[in-house]
C-alpha cells in the first residue's frame, strides 16, 4: 500500500508540473484561447435555466458534514422511481483506524443499506464509480456480494447497476492515466426531482465520522427544472466509451469468496450502527436546517464531457482531423471552467471574488485571469490547505512554492490550521480531535452569482479531470449564507498567510505558515519541489 501511494503521488507531482503550462503536448509558453462559443455546446453540458421562463429552481447549501449524510440518506429513503450515484472515491474500508474504530466506513454501510432496501422494492438504482488504482474499493466483488443479498430477500438484482470510469491502464503513451483523467464528478440524483453536488465523496471523512481525519466541505441541494438535465449528463458519462460495466457472478451455489463475506458483514446493522444512524438523522436534520432555502432566478449546471476513447485527450488543436481526432480535446470536453471564467470576466474594479480550493496551482489560463483581476482592481480572497491540512503534500509543495508571487499580486491568502470548527452538530464526540482538511469548491463572484462543484483550482481539474458545478445568479440571499459561511471558515480556524514565512489567526496572534505540527512535513514537501519545480521547464 505505500509504494502505490509513493507512485500516486508521484504521478500526482509530474501532473501538477507537467501541466502547469495547459498540458505539455500543448505549445507552452501561451494560454489556450477557445474558439468555440459556450453557447454552442448545449445540453448536458451546459443548462441555464431561468425564473423568468417558469424554469425554477430551489437551492440549499449544505455546510457540516453530518448534515450531507444525513440529506443522502432522507432523498434516498424517499426515492420511488430511480437513484443515480455518481463519485470519485466510494470507499468500504477504512485504510488506517484508530483504535477507537473497527475499520468500516459507516456512511458507506449506511447509504448502501438504503440503496439495496430501494433495489428490493423495485426502485432503479445506478452507481457510477471513477476506478483510480489509488482509491478504488467498490470493484466487482463488493457488487456482486450486494446483488447476493438483494437476490436473498427475493429482489431483482438488475435494479441495482455499477459501472466504472476509466478502469484501464495506460503505460506506453498514458501513464498519467493512472492519476488523471479521471472522473471527478459528484452527484446523486433522485428521481429527476432533486439533487445533490458538491465536494464531498462517499467516505466517513466527509461526513465529520473519521476519527483521525476530516474535511470541511460543502455541497448543494437542488430541486428543480435543472435535475433532469443533471441526471441526462449522468447517462452521458454512464454510457461512455470508456466507462465498463462491473463483472458480476451471482451463481450462488458457488462458495462467496472472502471479499464478498467481508462486504456482506460490512452491512450488518449493529446496535452501535442503528444508534449512530439515529445521532446522524437528528442532528444532521438540526443542522441541516440552520441553513435556508432560496430560489435562483438563473441557474447554470456546467459540466465537463466524458472521454468516447482513450485517444481523445490527445486530439489537441494542432493535430490534423481523422478517424480517431474527430474533436478537439479542449474545445469539445473542457467545459467547466470555460463558464467559472466566464463569471470571473464579468467582475468589476472593486468587486470581490472569494475562491475555496483544497489546492491552488494557477496554469497559463488561471494565471491570465489573475493578471485580469489585479488590472482590473478586483479584490481576490483564497482559502485552501496548509502543509499541516492537505491530503496532498505534492499540492502543497506547488502552494508553497507560489506563495510569495500569490502575495505580491495582492491576493489575501487564508489556510486552515488542521482544527476542528467548533460546532454543536457533531454525531460523535471523537472527531473534535482529529485533524481537519479543506476540501471546499466553491466561489463567489461579488454580487454576479456563485458556484459549489467539484473543480479544484489546479491542473487536474482544468485539463484532466471531469468537473461539474452549479451556479446561481440573481440571489442575495444564497449569496450572503455562502458568504458567512466562507468568512467562518476563514475566521475561525483560518490563518492569514501574508508570505511563505509570515502567518497570523483571527486575533492577529502569529501561527505557523505551514499550519499547525506543519513542521513534521515539511521535509516532504521540500523534496517533492524540486521535482515540481524541474518538470515544470523539462515540459
């Protein structure tokens, strides 16, 4: 296990260098322009929905995690036609438990335990799952160990269907497959009435239940006229050319094999499950509903297209049409920052763009969109990972590195310090004390709009990754709830970092620039600059 996540992430690190000029197959020293026009690229990709045309839509922010859970759970419980599931990391087991652990996922055994109580009452259920060597845990098995027990209680196991994106390896011409282009989508969707997206995946750290680990985040409900055009995107990436279907052997005269025992025993409801569950419906729905719901007179969904081949990420602008590059990669696939850009453009001398990544690296494009900023007068807040904070030291190492040059361009840096945002909504006592990341995705664009997606400001969501999103125009108050929101993230657990050597809290008193015990990994990251720092000019 720690020689695959050595290799992770360092095909992680070439990826970050590699792609720090667009994509190195790329010309190099000029950002890509696009030619062709948002508008011409249509639904699924691109939906605007508005009031004015009777297209509401109502939305929600999501902040706690135990109020994302406990969402998933309420949505599924009430879905009567089709579920659909779609997410980078869909994890069983725990890789690392504390003591105070036994090791299983229980988001995971919770929502699964849903989903096959729908399957068996007939309801369609679909799961789409990016299979990433580093991540991937729901393989065939694990499918066919959940169809076993849908088929015991008298169920049709084709209402319950996984499918895998991008499951192949590449090591001749594509080896930075095994770390990007992957499928970074998130969302489940119920019925073609509402919706959820966001940055969280289906593991215990994202719903404040990890004893050693855990994300702030941030997800959005939506009900509406744009959830079927987010369900019908859902389809589009379900039956991609590169998405396979999951190798399921129900002949169940056979002996299950020992995974399968594993997973069957994974969701099994013990009386400390039943009494967690109930702690998560209760304060999740407490929590849930310190925040409101507001209408958006215009709604945006934009997302990135799925690959129809393995090739099509090589059709690049200065490569000749044929067979095989019918489309351009960027112009026909990279759509969700195309319409984030867009939003950026349309600030004003004055307006303030509030931006939360869990990692910053600024290629040839978003680095044009600074120059635009700091020419323009638009006053830029980040908040994203310390060294402390990450879940990737390769990401911080290409942070920290920038840091002295995202300072002189006037950009007010906040980084979290690894605690615990103090609040009441917390199913479990044991998670204050552990370590707590940044995993939040969303914007703010003064008073134009706001989004809460999936894209990451580095190069694997702009060139790799598919990303998703959801923007609002037109609301005041999702805006100010956004608003308060990120400045508590800021305020309370937040340090403001002025350079690579200079940091202060809320109450001006100096912290670690690295965030705190960001000493311990700091050898790490140093090593992983210089390899960050040459691959950039090599490429």
């Amino acid at each position: 296990m720690k020689i695959s996540i050595l290799l992770f992430s360092l095909l992680a690190s070439f990826a970050f260098a590699a792609g720090t000029y667009d994509h190195w197959a790329l010309h190099l020293f000029r950002a890509y322009e696009y030619k062709t026009p948002i508008t011409e690229i249509g639904e699924p990709y691109i939906a605007i929905h508005e009031a004015a045309k009777g297209q509401s839509n109502d939305m929600h922010l999501i902040h706690s995690g135990v109020a994302a859970l406990y969402k998933r759970l309420e949505m599924i419980e009430r879905a009567q036609k089709n579920i659909e599931l779609e997410y980078f990391i869909f994890s069983l087991k725990k890789k690392n438990p504390k003591p105070t652990e036994n090791g299983e996922e229980r988001s995971v055994k919770f929502i699964l335990n849903k989903l096959i109580d729908k399957a068996v009452a007939g309801v369609q259920v679909r799961i789409l799952v990016d299979k990433s060597f580093a991540v991937h845990q729901f393989d065939d098995e694990a499918v066919t160990a959940v169809k076993r027990i849908i088929v015991e209680r008298q169920g049709d196991p084709n209402k319950f269907q996984v499918h895998y994106y991008n499951s192949m390896f590449y090591f001749v011409n594509d080896f930075i497959s095994i770390s990007n282009f992957r499928n970074h989508r998130k969302l489940l969707s119920i019925d073609d009435q509402e919706a959820i997206t966001g940055g969280r995946n289906i593991e215990d750290k994202y719903f404040d239940l990890d004893h050693s680990y855990n994300f702030l985040d941030r997800d959005i409900w939506v009900k509406g006229s744009v959830v079927p055009v987010m369900r019908t995107s859902f389809d589009k990436f379900w039956r991609a050319g590169v998405v396979d279907k999951a190798n399921v052997d129900l002949q169940l005269l056979r002996e299950p094999s020992e995974k399968e025992l594993s997973v069957k025993k994974l969701l099994q409801m013990s009386a400390a499950d039943q009494a967690l569950l109930g702690r998560v419906m209760s304060i999740g729905k407490a929590s849930y509903e310190t925040s409101q719901t507001h209408s958006c007179p215009k709604t945006i969904f934009a997302s990135d297209k799925p690959l129809p081949h393995v090739m099509a990420r090589w059709c690049l602008e200065n490569f000749d049409k044929n067979s095989i590059c019918e489309k351009n990669y960027k112009e026909e696939y990279r759509i969700t920052e195309r319409v984030i850009g867009q939003f950026v453009r349309s600030l004003n001398h004055g307006d303030e763009l509030y931006v939360e990544s869990p990692y910053v690296m600024l290629n040839t494009r978003s680095g044009n969109l600074l120059k635009y900023l700091t020419e323009k007068g638009i006053k830029l807040h980040v908040s994203t990972n310390s060294l402390a904070s990450t879940d990737a030291t390769y990401a911080a190492a290409a942070f920290y590195r920038e840091v002295n040059k995202f300072a002189s361009s006037g950009i007010k840096m906040t980084i979290h310090g690894t605690d615990w945002r103090p609040t009441e909504f917390l199913a479990e006592p044991e998670v204050r004390n552990a370590r707590w990341g940044h995993h939040v995705k969303s914007h703010l664009y003064g008073n134009k709009g706001m989004f809460v997606g999936t894209y990451n400001v580095d190069n694997r969501s702009s060139f790799y990754n598919s990303e998703m999103g959801l923007f609002c125009s037109g609301s005041p108050g999702l805006n100010a709830d956004l608003k308060h929101e990120m400045l508590g993230i800021m305020n309370d657990v937040g340090y403001r970092l002025h350079n690579r050597n200079h940091a202060v809290d809320s109450r001006n008193q100096k912290q670690n620039p690295l965030g705190k015990d960001g000493d311990e990994k700091k050898l790490s990251m140093y090593l992983q600059m210089i390899p960050v720092y040459l691959l950039q000019f090599l490429f």
